[in-house]
C-alpha cells in the first residue's frame, strides 16, 4: 500500500478513508507512477486507482499486518503516519528524502476542523501543538490590502467553531508541527535517506513495490 502524502495536514481524513488493500493513493502526482516534480500550476488532489489485478485477497492480521509506506515527512504524512499507527495490524513506514530533520519554513494555519482531528487522534499531541498556537479564529478575519483601513471581506471563523465546541483556527510554525509528530511516531517508522523516485503494481504481492532514488526497493 503506498501513499504520496502532500503537506497539508487537511488530507489526514480523505487519506486515512481511502486507504485499503489493493488501492493507491496519492497527492496531485501522476497516477501512473511516476514521482517527478510538480508543475508550478499543478494543484494537489487526492486520486485512487485501483489495479487492474489483485492476486488474492489479503489476510490482515496481527502476525501479517497491512504495511503502508508514505512517502515524504511533511505535514501531512506524519498527520498520517500518527493516524494509521494507532490503528491495529497496521505498520507504517514513512519514507523521507532528506537525510535529518532540519527546521525550515514558516508558520501553516490549522482551521478547526483540522485541529478537532489532531485533538481526538492524540490528546497529548493536540496539546503539545496548542501550546505552540497563535489563535486567530477567534478574532476579526478578513481581506484588507495593508493599505487602507476597511476590510475587502470579512469571514467569521469564530461562530461555527464555538457552535461546534471545536478549537479555533490557528498558526503554527510549520518546524514545530513537524517536530512534535515526529516525536509521537514510535522510533524506526521514518526512514531517513529514502527518496520514492517511483512505485508499481506487484499483484503477486497484493500492492506495490516503490523504489527509492538509491536503488533499494521496499513494499
């Protein structure tokens, strides 16, 4: 099972419902199989393709659990890789190009919804991550051009989060977010050094087999 996780921390939900036996999933890469570079115009959307032959339906069990390799350690593949490894008979192997975490970029607003998902995956996690906040959702949101003093729109973020008792939108920084999911993923499940160049069906393996830009293979 392989996932092209994008940096969004939105695609949590679709992605967890998407994934299954037999089925890949991706992030606004071709569906073919290629992982080259994005175009500038391309925007990331979530596809499944289902292969064309499944050798035979899979047993998934604690002794054979269903192994999912998610390509990259941005945002979005770590919000996965937490999500995918509190489930059971599940393991998951994140597979990141860069050889270390290093912080770098700047902050990613959380709308509600997406910090009511973190809240009720790990409660300690959401926590580490709300301490880290600046809230916003709670107070005036629009367009203004940083000129002018009126606002070009207004939108209330603020009313259909607190009618839904959910946490208001937030900013984090984008380094912080990544270090505290790293930190809730047991050792050994981000592997480090590990580009995904390319992936392809194997029906006699019942999914797919990537290969990395060193030449290994894993599935």
């Amino acid at each position: 099972r392989f996932v092209r996780a994008g940096v969004a921390a939105g695609c949590l939900v679709l992605l967890l419902r998407l994934v299954a036996p037999g089925v890949f999933v991706g992030m606004g890469r071709n569906p073919q199989g290629s992982l080259g570079r994005r175009g500038p115009a391309t925007a990331a959307t979530a596809t499944a393709e289902l292969p064309t032959e499944v050798a035979a339906a899979d047993t998934i069990s604690e002794g054979e659990p269903l192994h999912v390799l998610v390509a990259g350690a941005g945002v979005g593949g770590l919000a996965l890789a937490n999500a995918l490894d509190r489930l059971p008979n599940i393991k998951v192997t994140v597979l990141e190009k860069t050889s270390e975490f290093k912080r770098f970029g700047g902050p990613i607003q959380l709308a509600s919804n997406a910090m009511q998902n973190l809240k009720e995956l790990d409660a300690e996690m959401y926590g580490q991550i709300a301490s880290k906040a600046t809230w916003t959702g709670n107070l005036t949101n629009g367009i203004k051009d940083g000129i002018r003093s009126e606002w070009y729109a207004m939108f209330d973020l603020k009313s259909p989060a607190a009618d839904r008792s959910m946490p208001f939108t937030c900013v984090v920084e984008r380094p912080d977010l990544q270090e505290i999911m790293l930190g809730s993923l047991p050792a050994g499940v981000v592997k480090n050094g590990a580009g995904v160049v390319s992936y392809e069906h194997a029906p006699e393996e019942a999914g797919v087999v990537a290969t990395l830009d060193n030449g290994e293979t894993i599935h």
